[in-house]
C-alpha cells in the first residue's frame, strides 16, 4: 500500500448527514477496496514520525537561536516552522521568521509572560493561579488555559487573534478593558486605536498551519475548497458545489487524498489547477 493511500485513513468519524461529507463511509469504502489491514504497521509509522518531528524540532531549537541573556531566553525560528515547549508545559509553534522571548528566573514563579514577535500559536497548560499573558508590538492576550494564535504579519499595522478554544482576553497594551473571545472567535486591533474589534475568520482553520489539521462541520463545499486552495498553493473548483462538509483530516495528508475522498464521498468532480 502506498504512502499516499495510508494518509487518506487518517480522518475522525463524524455523524452521516444527506449532502454531508460521511467519513466512516470513505473510510470504509477505502478499506475495501484496498484491504487495509496493517494496524500494526501505521503504529509504527506513526511514532517513527513523531521521532522524526522531535529530531526536527531539537535541530532547529538547537541550531537556529537560543539564548539566554539580560535574563531574558530568546527563542527564533528562521525560514520554518519551529515548535518549543515553555517550562510549563505550554507548547508554542512559531511560524518562519518569528521570535518569542521570556524571563526564566520569574516565569512561573511569579508570573507567566512571553514577549513574541511575528505569528505564533499557543497551546497553554492551564494554571489558575498564574494567568499567562502574551505580548506583541501592540497589544496584549491574556489567559488561563486555551488554544489560540496571535498574527502580527498580516500588516505593520494591526494585530490579530484567533481562539481556538478556551477563552482569551485580547486588549491593546496599556489598556485594561478588550474583547473577550472565545472558541473560534477572532478579532483585530489596529494600531492606534484602544479596542479591538471583533471580525469574521477568513477562513475555517486559521490556525491549520500550526493545528495541522483541517476542522469542518457542515461548511459549505465552495469555503472549503477556498482554504484548501490557498493551503496548498492550487486552485480547485468543482461541479454540484451546493453541498456541505463534516471532516477532520491532517494537513499534512495532502491535497491529492483530501480531493480523491471529497470526489468519491460527495459524488462531486474536482478540477486542480
């Protein structure tokens, strides 16, 4: 069995609906059809990945920039994506050309800050009695324990923050009152002004780049082929495009999997360009 059809089984099961995306029927579908029967062998694939991505990661903390001084650690990434784990077990993923800093001697201890620079994506450890708040060129975001990302590269002008899950509060620096968000909300903040306001996400997954995954939950057909699109840098289009889509699936399956199951399951034809 090749690489390619193995990706295509890593979806979660959802609920079959009438125009909806029935994963458990593709699933199945594909198993059939290719006598799927290597459990043990995905298993294995999967942690020599995992090995794989944490050698990556090593390399990259290690070689990139790390250091530690004025009390201050800095954290880099250079032309990737960077993944790094606070001392509290909060998980960051740093997209290319983005930098965070902190104070290791007081974070935790005292409080839990971060300064960043770029985009980053949180998944913070939850701890009640020190809130972590994050810090960028203009404004503030401020939690116990969530999933969220905070943009700075979309302009010089504005910053935005997308939630993933949990609740964040998102305010300009040197001001106590903002926007509270919570799951799959977003907002931005222009420069120079004293609120943020709350906007719609561009797209269903702005976090898919770190999350590497793709949530959909009966988005309209069209949207979804909008993100993929601009994902994996293609243009899709396709027939009988009045249907909707209740999927989970990895990124990284790619979009020639993620079009061959779309087509079979919705009985839809995709063109790639």
């Amino acid at each position: 069995m090749s690489e390619i059809e193995e990706k295509s089984i890593r979806f979660v099961l959802k609920n079959y609906k009438h125009g909806v995306f029935d994963t458990r029927k593709a699933f199945h579908e594909w198993k059939n059809k290719h006598d799927i029967h290597t459990r043990k062998r995905h298993i294995g694939y999967y942690w020599s990945g995992v090995a794989a991505s944490l050698l990556l990661c090593i390399g990259t903390y290690l070689y990139w920039n790390m250091r530690e001084d004025d009390a201050w650690m800095r954290i880099a990434a250079a032309g990737n994506v960077m993944e790094y784990m606070l001392p509290d077990s909060t998980f960051v993923t740093l997209s290319p050309h983005s930098s965070l800093k902190y104070r290791p001697e007081v974070f935790r201890k005292e409080q839990r800050e971060v300064v960043m620079t770029g985009k980053a994506y949180f998944r913070v450890h939850r701890d009640a009695a020190h809130p972590f708040s994050v810090t960028g060129q203009y404004a503030v975001a401020k939690v116990l324990g969530t999933s969220f990302q905070i943009d700075e590269t979309l302009s010089d002008s504005a910053t935005e923050v997308y939630v993933s899950s949990g609740k964040v509060l998102f305010a300009a620096k040197g001001e106590n009152d903002g926007v509270v968000l919570t799951k799959n909300m977003q907002a931005s903040l222009i420069r120079g002004e004293r609120q943020p306001h709350i906007v719609a996400p561009q797209t269903p997954n702005p976090a898919a780049w770190a999350a590497g995954k793709f949530v959909y939950e009966e988005t309209p057909l069209p949207d979804v082929l909008e993100e993929l699109s601009d994902y994996y840098h293609v243009k899709l289009t396709a027939t009988n495009a009045d249907k909707t889509l209740s999927a989970e699936f990895e990124t990284d399956d790619g979009v020639d999997v993620i079009v061959s199951l779309l087509e079979e399951s919705l009985g839809v034809k995709i063109e790639k360009e």
